[in-house]
C-alpha cells in the first residue's frame, strides 16, 4: 500500500518537472503555457512521464523529464494528443513538434524614455519656468537627451528546478554546526 502511494508521489513529482521543462519553452504570457497548465493538457503529460520513466535509459527518471527535449514528442504521446478530443492540446502537440517558439526577444526601448527632464520635487527655477510652459504644445527646452549605461550580460543561470526527490530536503539541523555548543 505504501509502495503504491510513493510510486504515484514520484510519478506526480516527475510530471510536475516534465511541466516546468515544457513551461521553459515558451514565454509566460503565451496560450502554450495556458494549456500546459490546464487540466485538459494533464492526461497527455501523464501519458508523456509513463514512457519516459518506463524508459530505464537513464538512472533518475526525474532527470529524465527535467531534461527532456519538448521538439521530440514520443509516438505514444503524439495519438494521445490525437484521441483528445480538445483542440487546443492537438494543437500544442503541433506546436511543440514545429519546433518553432515565436519568441518576441528583449522588449524595445522606448527613445521618449531617453530623456531627462524636470522632476519632482523640482527646484524653485525648474517650476517658475514649467509654470510660463503649461498649456503648451512644444516641450520644455529642459530636457537632455541621456544614454543608458552598458551592463555587462548576467552569467548564465541554471534553469532547471532542483529534483528534490533525488537530492533531498534540507532543513536547519543540516546546516548547523554540531561542535559548538547549543546556546
């Protein structure tokens, strides 16, 4: 009996890191991400981590799934996406075998935001003179034109969520020093 409730909890674990490997392929406001997450989407990723586990390739399933490539979709996976009778999860089954994720990149920099003007709280000449402009069409003759410093690129982080069933939990006791004494 308890066998079978940690298999189930191992299986629920590996899907939910088979989500984040699928999550991290889209952007988060895309309808892929929606439908990943939805509870129509979760019968084909269960399907998904009985084959990937029943493949013993690897030594930690979850490894496996974190890992996994979301362009190659297993055949089994691909007709159980195709028995669905939902659209959109056929649809998404498409989309990840398209291996194109339409990323929009970096969002642009608006050259508006490029300017320095007056702000609050403004010196006592800065307001006299945005009194004598209010009203007016033209912009203030305040404003600088600034540029935006060169930050170097962060280093690389890794993606991938810690699969705690193979590592362990950490509590406080773990970290605490044994040889000194308890206060």
């Amino acid at each position: 009996m308890a066998a079978v409730a940690w298999n189930e909890l191992k299986r629920l674990r590996h899907r939910d890191l088979l989500r984040g490997a699928l999550l991290n392929a889209f952007e988060q406001d895309q309808l892929e991400c929606r439908v990943i997450q939805s509870a129509k989407f979760r019968p084909v990723l269960s399907r998904w981590v009985d084959v990937l586990t029943a493949t013993g390739s690897r030594p930690h399933a979850g490894v496996a799934c974190q890992e996994v490539d979301p362009q190659s979709v297993p055949a089994e996976v691909q007709q159980a996406a195709k028995d669905s009778k939902d659209p959109e999860v056929r649809w998404l089954v498409k989309r990840l075998l398209s291996g194109d994720r339409m990323h929009r990149g970096p969002a642009h920099y608006p050259s508006n935001y490029l300017q320095k003007g007056p702000q609050f709280p403004f010196q006592p000449w800065e307001f006299n003179y945005l009194k004598t402009r209010t009203g007016s069409i033209r912009g203030t003759e305040l404003l600088t034109k600034i540029e935006l410093p060169k930050v170097k690129a962060p280093p690389p982080v890794d993606p991938r969520p810690r699969d705690l069933w193979a590592e362990g939990c950490l509590d406080d006791a773990d970290l605490a020093d044994f040889r000194k004494p308890a206060k």
